[in-house]
C-alpha cells in the first residue's frame, strides 16, 4: 500500500466518530440519524412500530392535525383464510422487526428523511368474527386515508383484504397493480363466499375499481393454475416463476412500467 496515502486516512479517519462524514450526500443521511456524533437510536430499544416511524394513536379522526406524505397502517385480519389462520398477526411481527433502514442505496435516498411517515396503527375494526364488517371497516379507514392526500402503505392480515383496500383507492378510477405472488387470487365463490383470501382481484374488476389490462401478475407457480381462468380473459399479464428467470429481473420491471403505464397503481 502507497505510504503517502495510508498516512492520509490515518489523519483523516483514526479518530472519526461513525458519524463523521465528509461526503455530502452521506454527511446529510448521518445528521437525519445520528444524535451525536457516534451515538444514533438503538434498533433494539423502545416499542416497535412500523419501519420505526413515529406512532401517531387514532390520527384517521383528525388527519389534518398531522398531514402525511405515507400513513403505514397495520390490518390484522385473517377471516378469509383458506387453511391456516394466523396473518391477523402480520402487522404486529413486523413492528417487532428490529429497525430497517435509513438509507437506500439504489435509489440514494432515506426516505424516512425526506417524506413525512408514521405509522397510524391498525384498522379500528367492530368485529373480529365478521369478515364483512372487517371488509367495510378496511375500505371506511383507507378512503379516509385517501382523501387526506397520504399513500397508505399496508402491512396484513390476509390476502383478502385487498378488496376492501382497492374498492377505497378505486372508487372514482380504476387502478393498475403490480402483483408478486404465487397464485392470481381471481378465482370465483366458494362455499358460499365470494370475499376470501383466493379470489379478491376477480371481484375488484368486476366491481370497477381494478382495471385488469393495467395489472400484471408476477412469479405465479404451484398447482392452482387451474383457478385463474379470469386473469387471461379480463386481460392481465401473468407472468409465472419460470418467465421471471428467464426474462430476468430488469425485464420484468421493464414489462411491469410498460403494462401499467403512468397512471395510479396498487403495489
């Protein structure tokens, strides 16, 4: 190693705190983090809440006392399960995740920094029994959101819950959607029900509120390839776990902006 420029990150570096950065687009994250100089918020302290964003209590029964670029709201509910019941726990497993984040390096931004996010809890929901109700308290608590101009970002509770969240974020237009699943979920009715976990994208299109040329569906596998007759006759790309390796993951995103486009999309 050159001498001359051991001797410069000596000088420069032996005795800096793990905040101390020169670099100014580094130095800026640092001073959103650090409190000190070497002394930052331990991930493993304090209650846990979602991607560690300040918890504002009820704040859908007075949005504009706090505005929000990104509400992060828990919905636990697994009423429309299938098999096994146990997502209702999902929001609750997340903010026990020690923290994530602050910087992401692809995109060189720390959006927790930049945008205004909390998390507002969960979905204030009547009944733990009734999957309608739950339906109609998830879509009453996302237009509220909505119509507070804040992105909800939503940690479940089964796959169900979609609907309800789309018939909230649609109900004046359709919107796209990027799907990353196994399954299409737009099968029909089954024992009587139409709202499960199997079938929520079916009945967002036939309700207008997903417009299904703007949908794509990525990684889709396993044996119920059978059920999801509706995605190729509304007109959603399906794209399954064997197109995704061979195309590669550039091409896929490629395909995913080109089948959605510019309008308002549901991840």
């Amino acid at each position: 190693m050159d001498p001359g420029k051991l001797e410069r990150l000596r000088a420069k570096y032996a005795d800096a705190k793990g905040g101390e950065i020169s670099d100014p687009h580094f130095a800026e994250v640092a001073r959103m983090v650090f409190t000190e100089p070497d002394r930052r918020r331990w991930p493993f302290a304090e209650p846990g809440t979602l991607l560690g964003a300040p918890y504002i209590r009820d704040w859908h029964l007075s949005p504009s006392s706090a505005p929000l670029d990104v509400a992060l709201v828990g919905v636990p509910m697994d009423l429309g399960v299938t098999n096994r019941a146990g997502a209702r726990l999902g929001p609750k497993a997340v903010r026990s995740i020690e923290r994530i984040g602050p910087y992401e390096h692809a995109l060189r931004v720390a959006p927790m920094g930049t945008l205004k996010v909390a998390d507002i809890g969960d979905v204030p929901m009547r009944s733990r029994f009734s999957l309608t109700d739950c339906h109609g308290d998830i879509e009453a608590h996302f237009k509220s959101i909505r119509a507070a101009g804040s992105i909800p970002l939503a940690v479940g509770g089964d796959h169900s819950i979609s609907l309800p969240i789309l018939r909230a974020l649609g109900a004046d237009r359709p919107v796209g959607m990027v799907h990353i699943d196994a399954h299409c979920d737009t099968s029909g009715a089954y024992e009587g029900t139409k709202f499960h976990h199997g079938g929520p994208f079916r009945q967002a299109v036939l309700d207008g509120v997903l417009d299904p040329e703007r949908t794509i569906q990525i990684g889709i596998r396993g044996g119920a390839e059978y059920l999801w007759e509706f995605s190729y006759e509304s007109g959603m790309t399906v794209l399954h776990a064997e197109d995704v390796a061979s195309l590669g993951a550039e091409a896929v995103v490629a395909r995913a902006r080109a089948v959605v486009g510019s309008g308002p999309t549901y991840v």
